[in-house]
C-alpha cells in the first residue's frame, strides 16, 4: 500500500491512498465466498450453487462491498501510518477503478491543531470578593415573603404595588396590533414588566374606570414592527388588590423547609445557602479572568468539526427538550459558535497544561466538591451516589476540580489582590 500526505491548510489533509489489486481481489474473493455459503439459488440446494453462478448473480455487490472494506480497513492503516488525528469524518473520493488495476482513493479531514506548551504571562489581577451581611439575609427573607404574597380585593384608587386586573386593547394609528389585545390580564405596579409608561399609567385608577395611556415602545423592543413607535392603550380597570405578605411566625419558617421553625436556624440556612453562591460566583469570576488572558496569549486555529460539535453541545444545553429530531438553521446555530470556538481552544489549553505539569485531579477536592454539591439537595447521600455511578456526571466533576488546580497553576506567579464588593453588587456584576 502507497500513501502520501498533502496539507492543503495548517489543519486538512489530503491522504492519496494505492492498495494492490492483489488486495482487492482477495477482499472480492472473500466477499464471493461469503455469499456463497448461504445464497438460495433456484435448482440447488442453499451453499451448493457454482461460483460462476454466484458471480453472474452477486457478483457486482460483491465488488461494492469489497471495495467499502478494502478503503475501510486501508484508510485506518494509513493514517495509523502517518500518526495523524482526525477530528473529522474522512470525506473519500475513490477513483476509477479498472479491471486488474490498483485501487486508488484520495481521503481529505481535519486534523487537530499542533499543540505547544501555552504561553502565559499575568503579573497581577484583582479578584472580587464580598461579606454576607444581615441586611443581605433580610433580603432574601423579604423575596421569600413576597414569592408568597396573597392579594385582597379593595375599593379604591390604584396605588404602588397594587395588582390591577384590566383589559385592554393596543392600536398604532387607530390599527389594533397583534397581540396587543387581553382580558382580565394582572399587572403589579411597579414591577417593570410593561414598557414604560404603561404602568404609571394605571396609578390611581379605580375599579370600573377605563382610560386610554399614550405609550411609547422602546427603540430596542423585541417585536420589531413595534420597535420606537407611539401608542395607545386603552384600559378599563377590573379588580385592584394590594399585597399582604405572609407574616413571619413558625408556621411560614416550617412552609420554608425549616423543620425547627426557628427564625435563628432559618438565617443560618440562608446564610449556608448565600456563602455557597458566593464562593461560586468568586471562583467563577476570578476564572473568567484568568482563563481570558490564557485565550487572548493564546490564539489557535481549531477545526471547524470540533466547533460544529461544541456548539450543538452548547445547543442541546441550552433547549434540552428539542431532541435530536429538531432541526435548526445555520444562522440558528452560528450563534453558538463564537462560544463553542473559545470552549474547544480553552479545553485544547488546559489539556496540555496538564500534560506538562502533569496535574490530576485531586480525589480530597473532589469528593469536598461533591459533597458541598450535594448538600443543598434534600438527601445529599442519594445525589453523591448518582454521581458515583454516573460516570459521564463524576467525569464532569472531576474536570471542574482539574480546572481549579490549572488555575491555581497559573495563579503561582500572578499577585491577587481583593476588591472588596457588597454581597449585591458582586453577584449582579
């Protein structure tokens, strides 16, 4: 067998391939004889009918299916041969092949990027950190009330904070517009959830009372064909109700999945709760920087299989009740690429940092990391022995405590200094 290696690119390559025609002709041979064990050839008994009968009847898918061997098998040991990596399924140009004549293909794929100890110079970088304070609890406590919250009807004008169950009917130049028609729809003022302007115009209106509100839609407002056009909205207030939020005793502490009913025990939750998240979104920050300068110093060529591949990844993250069968645009799935790109480049970095600091992942920081994972479960025993028996799950716990000692790694020779942020302000940012 001949082989030759063209690089069309830093990451294609073209393998022309010769196989004998000794070669082929066993395959062919072989494929015959196959057949001719158990083909049902009328007159003869099931394996007795001549070869020359085989041939004449089998004889052309015979070739087919020898030759599909032959590149097969061919094509492993060649690029086995050259030590080269496909990222990519090979695309096979046979050509003609003549009778008693060599076979003869060109085979063209992606291959990985050569690889070179990464660059990495940082001289200092400023990591964000914060205290959880009681007003930060409070906080909390105050959006739990209110997820709870219980409207009563009353009689009178509109206030902050109210719901106000309307009707009402959009129209651009006197045109009603799509969806710009409901019925008995809730809106709590103040919350921002209409444009602007629609909610003020609600205020102090009474139960019965119908008005109609001049509005503007944003420049950047999701329909297009409304996009920065002026409005009107007329509206004809149903029912107003103003909050009650549930008041703080031992049963509402219990409702919250505090077995004691303790006020003390309920902040000590959600302080277990705030300092897990902050100590996620520290390391996630501080990461987020440190794997940026890695990227910028960086830069790599990557095979367009290996994006294809990370974005459908990202995609199926991201809507993962399409399933397989939903089909998407190439403009629906650019979208992912830029993130896939820097996703395969920063795995590509981090392997070969690995590789030659010889680092793996530390089985103490693991199960930590599991454990503090699976404590803000209800039964953290059952998630930690899902993850043990879940090998793709453990796998992907171990690369994120890998990534954490590659940071560490790169943070050696870099001065860290903390930025003091409240808890609000760092988790916002």
């Amino acid at each position: 067998m001949q082989v030759s290696v063209e690089a069309p690119s830093k990451l294609e390559r073209r393998l022309t391939v010769v196989v004998p025609v000794e070669q082929l002709n066993q395959a062919y041979d072989k494929r015959l004889g196959k057949i001719a064990k158990s083909a049902k050839v009328d007159g003869f008994r099931p394996g007795k009918a001549p070869l020359t009968v085989i041939q004449q009847r089998y004889g052309d898918s015979a070739r087919q299916e020898a030759l599909s061997d032959v590149i097969q098998s061919s094509l492993y040991a060649a690029i086995d041969k050259e030590k080269l990596q496909p990222v990519s399924t090979p695309t096979v140009e046979p050509k003609m092949v003549g009778p008693d004549q060599p076979l003869e293909y060109i085979a063209t794929f992606e291959v990985m990027p050569e690889m070179t100890a990464p660059q990495f110079n940082l001289s200092q970088v400023e990591k964000q950190v914060a205290e959880i304070t009681d007003a930060d609890l409070e906080k909390v406590i105050t959006h739990l009330r209110e997820q709870q919250t219980q409207w009563k009807t009353v009689n009178r004008p509109a206030q902050d904070k109210d719901q106000v169950v309307i009707d009402f009917r959009g129209s651009i130049d006197g045109i009603v517009f799509p969806g710009g028609e409901a019925h008995d729809y809730p809106v709590v003022i103040g919350s921002k959830t209409m444009i602007p302007g629609f909610e003020e115009g609600i205020l102090g209106m009474q139960p019965g009372e119908e008005k109609i509100i001049p509005v503007n839609f944003p420049e950047a407002y999701h329909a297009k064909e409304l996009a920065g056009k002026a409005a009107e909205f007329t509206i004809k207030a149903i029912r107003i109700s103003q909050p009650e939020l549930p008041v703080m005793d031992e049963a509402f502490i219990k409702r919250l999945g505090v077995k004691t009913g303790s006020l003390d025990d309920l902040h000590a939750e959600i302080r277990k709760n705030l300092e897990r998240e902050l100590d996620r979104v520290i390391k996630a920050k501080l990461k987020k920087q440190v794997f940026d300068a890695l990227l910028e110093q960086n830069p790599l060529d990557i095979p367009k299989a290996l994006i294809e591949r990370e974005a459908q990844r990202i995609h199926d993250q991201v809507h993962p009740h399409h399933g397989h069968e939903h089909s998407h645009t190439e403009a629906e799935m650019a979208t992912f690429d830029a993130a896939a790109k820097q996703n395969v480049v920063l795995g590509l970095l981090i392997s070969e940092i690995v590789k030659q600091h010889q680092i793996k992942a530390d089985k103490e920081r693991v199960k930590a990391f599991l454990t503090s994972l699976a404590s803000s479960y209800e039964n953290p025993a059952e998630v930690v022995n899902w993850y043990a028996n879940n090998k793709q799950a453990y796998a992907e716990i171990e690369m994120t405590v890998l990534e954490e000692q590659v940071l560490e790694k790169l943070l050696e020779n870099v001065q860290v200094t903390d930025k003091m942020l409240s808890y609000s302000e760092l988790i916002a940012a």
